[in-house]
C-alpha cells in the first residue's frame, strides 16, 4: 500500500508579496527598456480597437471579408494621414515665421537679463549670456528639429505595418474570442469591456478636443497669433493626455505671442487657454470620462505620471487605454480582484443608487 503524497506546503504570505513585487518590478523594467517596440504596438491596437465597428458594421451589412477589412484599413490610414498632412503644413507655416521673429527673440532675452541685473544678478554674467544669444542659432535648433523627421518617419513606417496586419487579423478576432470564450468566459468579457471603454473614452476626448481645438483656434485667429490652425491641431493631440495635456499645449502659442505681440498677447493667450480649460477640460470633460471608462480623476493624473515614464511620450497619449488594459487583465478577469474595481472607479459611479 502507497502512502499519498504530503501536500506541498505554501509559501508565508511576505514571500508571496514579494516575489510578486519583484515580478512586476521586472515587467516594467522590460516595458520600459523595450519602449521603442511596445509604444508602437499598443498605439496601433488602440487605433484598431477605435476603428473596428466600421469593419462590423460593413460585415453586418453582407459586405465580403477583405472588403470590410479594406474600409477597415482605408478609415484607419486617412484619419492618420489627414492629420500628418495639417501638422507638415502648419508646421512649414511655423518653420518660414522663425527668421522674422529672431530679433524679437533676442530682444526680449536681453530685456530679461536686464531685469534679473537691477535685483542684483551680476553685471558680467548676465552680459556673457546676453552675447552668447545668437539669432542664427534659431535656424539651427529648426535644422536640428527637421533631422529628427527621419526617427519619426522610421517610426512611422513600423506603425503603418502594424496597422495593416492588425486590421486584416481583425476579421477572424470574433471566432478566436468565441473559442476562447468556452474556457475562459471571465477573459472574454474583461477583453470585451476592455474594447469598450476604450472607444468611449476615445470618443469622449475626441468630440471635447475637438470643441477645444475649435475655440482655441478662432480665439488664437482673433488675437492675432500667426499658425492659430496648428496651434488647434497641437490642443486637439495634446487633450488626449490627461491632466497636463492643456499646459503642453498652451506653452508654443503662448511664446509665439509673446515673440509677435509681446507680453500683453502672450497674456491674453494664457487667460484664453486657462478659461477653456477651466470649463471643458477641467469641469465638464473629466465626468464623463470617470463616468464612461470608471477610473478617479486621480488614477488617470498617476496613470499618466506611470505611463510617461515607462513608455515616454505614446505612453502619456496612451494613459488611460494601457490602464484599462491591465485592469482588464488583471482586475476584470478575476473575481476575488473586485475591490480594486471598487477603489480606481470614478466618485459619481461608486455613488450609491436610489
């Protein structure tokens, strides 16, 4: 007669934690470290993600497969190409505008050090800064910007490949899910909710972008703040990331103003900026994202300092998406994980109901 086998004994809970934390402490490192690759990937997935009713709906509506993946692609590739197109042509605008503004450029730069000299900065080392700034080095800080174009192109390529094969990989996810779904319910719906909240946060903060983007533009353009439709574009991007979006986008305008009308226009942009984003950003937008996607105005604010750090700057456009991710793969999927949920969701939704 066999005896069974003693039953293995688990490990003390502090061991548990921290090789869980060390686990995690790994990922990041590798997610941080391989940023170049992942950045774009996950872009690509949440372009596709966004985009993909119009493929079911052309499927819905007795379309072939490798049509519907065609306007699948096509939808994808001109909402990618409409906007590089307005960014190079805004920012060619940009580029002709810096040689008529370098003199004002070096006028004010001496103008401040002149102020800093009479609350006792010293004589000589303000002088030695003042002469170092040279107006021909504005040209060169717009060539050394341009030599980055290339990164970016390369980068871009990567991107455009990726969408390609994702979007034709898209057709047969439904039959892959319902496979998956037999086993592993709980990962098909956490995936599912995951795909949705994500395209209602990317409607929410692309209608209210767009409302930002309207009104920055027109108040910029009655200012008279040269490239106000670039600087429109730049509040459009730069609402996608949360929080800080709104400084990141006021601070070229901001400048531009102060190099064309000095400092009453630079302040006239600001009070214009700070009212909108009082208002839409500040105000209004925040409950309906909380609302739409169930994540504290406080998750998102560290979701974005987490992100930005591990992914650079796709991962402060790409905050909320990559926290609804892990969510879903961690939170969603199980449900002894159900207090996370608790704690991360908006104030209105954790609200009781009457």
């Amino acid at each position: 007669m066999t005896t069974p086998p003693a039953p293995r004994a688990a490990l003390p809970r502090g061991l548990t934690v921290l090789l869980a934390a060390a686990a995690v402490v790994v990922v990041i490192a590798g997610l941080k470290a391989a940023s170049w690759f992942v950045g774009p990937v996950l872009l690509a997935l949440v372009i596709v993600i966004a985009v993909s009713p119009v493929q079911s709906w052309a499927r819905r509506h007795g379309w072939p497969g490798w049509l519907s993946t065609l306007l699948l692609l096509l939808a994808v590739y001109g909402i990618i190409v409409v906007l590089i197109l307005t960014i190079i042509v805004s920012a060619a605008r940009l580029v002709s505008l810096f040689p008529q503004y370098s003199n004002q450029a070096t006028a004010l730069f001496r103008e401040a050090v002149a102020t800093l000299e009479r609350f006792g900065v010293d004589r000589d080392a303000a002088a030695k800064t003042a002469g170092s700034l040279d107006p021909a080095k504005l040209g060169s800080l717009v060539s050394g910007l341009l030599s980055g174009v290339t990164s970016v192109l390369a980068n871009l390529v990567f991107l455009l490949a990726l969408l390609l094969f994702l979007s034709a990989e898209a057709s047969g996810l439904p039959a892959r899910l319902a496979e998956i779904a037999a086993d592993r319910r709980p990962v098909v719906t956490a995936l599912h909710d995951f795909a949705r909240g994500t395209r209602r946060y990317l409607v929410i903060t692309t209608v209210f972008g767009f409302i930002v983007a309207v009104f920055d533009t027109i108040g910029l353009a009655l200012l008279g703040v040269p490239v106000a439709v670039l600087w429109g574009v730049l509040a459009f991007i730069t609402n996608y990331i949360p929080n800080v979006g709104f400084i990141l986008g006021l601070i070229p305008p901001a400048l531009l103003g102060l190099l064309s009308g000095g400092w009453p226009l630079m302040l006239e942009v600001i009070a214009l900026y700070s009212v909108l984003n009082l208002v839409i950003q500040s105000l209004i937008q925040p409950r309906f994202v909380g609302s739409g996607v169930g994540l504290s105005a406080t998750v998102t604010f560290l979701a974005l300092i987490f992100w930005a750090w591990v992914l650079g700057g796709l991962g402060a456009l790409l905050a909320i998406p990559m926290t609804l991710l892990v969510k879903a793969l961690l939170v969603d999927t199980d449900p002894r994980a159900n207090w996370v949920t608790a704690l991360v969701r908006s104030a209105s939704d954790s609200a009781p109901k009457r």
